[in-house]
C-alpha cells in the first residue's frame, strides 16, 4: 500500500515544460521563485522604520488630544499597532524563506551528481486562482515508483511573470519526470528535495503529440 502523501510541498518543486523529451537531463536547479535579495531587504526594513515612526507619532498624537474615552484610544492602538507587526512579520519571514530556499538550492547543487530520475503520473491537482482568473499557483499530487506518492508545487518564477492559464495545467493522469535527490544513510526514505517535469498540455495539444 502506498503510503498518504504529505501536504508539506517544501522542497517538491513542478517545472513546466513545453513537452517531455526523451532526452533525460538532470535540472540545473530547483527553479524557486525569486525573492527579495539583500538590497530588497534593506530598502523593505528602511521603508518598515519609516511606517512604525509614524505609526507610533500618530498614537502620540492619539492619546495626547481629546478622544471619546480610554476605550477608544486603545481600539485605535491595537489597530494601527497591527501595520508595523504585520510588516515586520512579513520581512522576517522573508529573510527566513529566502534562507532555507538558499540553503535548499545549495544542497541541490551539491547532490545533484547522484539525482536519480524515475516517472511516475498525476493523481490529482489542486489549482489556485488569481483576481485575474489566471493560476497563481497549483498542487500536483504525483506517483512515482515504489507506490511512492506525495505533492509538489508550482509557483510562479517572479511577480512579473506571464500569467498561466488553466488549460496550461497538466491534468489527472499526465506522464511526469521525477528527480530525487538520493536516498539517506538506510536507502529507503528519499530526502526531501524533488523536482516534477510536466508537459504544458496546451503545447502538447497544439503539436499533436501524445
């Protein structure tokens, strides 16, 4: 019996392909979507500085003036107090994903002699909508050899990117490429770095090729 798949896709990365060569060749990289590097972050920080100061002279100002009552003021508090949390948040675990994906890429490169490449098929898909009606992201649920099963992820390579559209989306039961990298010390559980080729269907489609 396969065993269920789990629903963390760290590490499980789709590339999109416009088809399925027979030529095999191992992925140069995972081909994770770009984030901010060292200059984005300093500006991101200088701009979160600038948000909390005012923030903060706003709540000065707060509870300095005239206001209904204390209730009041501290409704306003908690409120504005969420922007400069939130943006902090959001920096941090910026730089906190941009490591772990650093690091992901650098273990990639090392063990990348030895990936392995195997095919398996897709057993489901979970697509993510943009407000444009564009795919911002999607889930493949992917079988592979030994009954293995488990999920991956595709994301867009930067915000700018061309929007995908659903017909792009490979479907129930579409050829995959899989690259592990290799097994751990016991040689029976894969590490957790994989990486899914997919054909496009809609190139497949428009060329006339199975």
């Amino acid at each position: 019996m396969p065993k269920p798949p789990s629903a963390d896709t760290t590490g499980h990365v789709v590339h999109l392909l416009d088809r399925l060569d027979a030529f095999e060749s191992v992925p140069e990289s995972l081909g994770l979507p770009a984030r901010l590097g060292p200059v984005g972050h300093s500006l991101f920080a200088a701009a979160n500085v600038v948000a909390t100061l005012g923030v903060v002279a706003v709540l000065m100002l707060l509870w300095s003036g005239a206001t209904p009552g204390w209730w009041f003021d501290a409704i306003f508090t908690i409120l504005l107090a969420a922007i400069p949390v939130t943006i902090w948040a959001l920096l941090v675990g910026s730089i906190s994903g941009a490591r772990k994906e650093r690091a992901m890429q650098a273990e990639w490169a090392m063990l990348r002699d030895g990936v392995r490449a195997e095919h398996g098929v897709v057993l489901a898909r979970d697509i993510r909508l943009s407000e444009d009606g564009t795919v911002s992201s999607f889930d493949l649920t992917v079988s592979g050899a030994e009954e293995s099963v488990f999920h991956a992820e595709w994301r867009p390579r930067s915000a700018t990117s061309r929007g995908l559209l659903q017909p792009q989306v490979p479907g129930i039961g579409a050829p995959v490429r899989i690259w592990r990298t290799p097994v751990d010390g016991d040689g029976v559980e894969p590490t957790s770095l994989i990486v899914v080729e997919v054909a496009d269907p809609s190139v497949v489609a428009a060329s006339g090729r199975v």
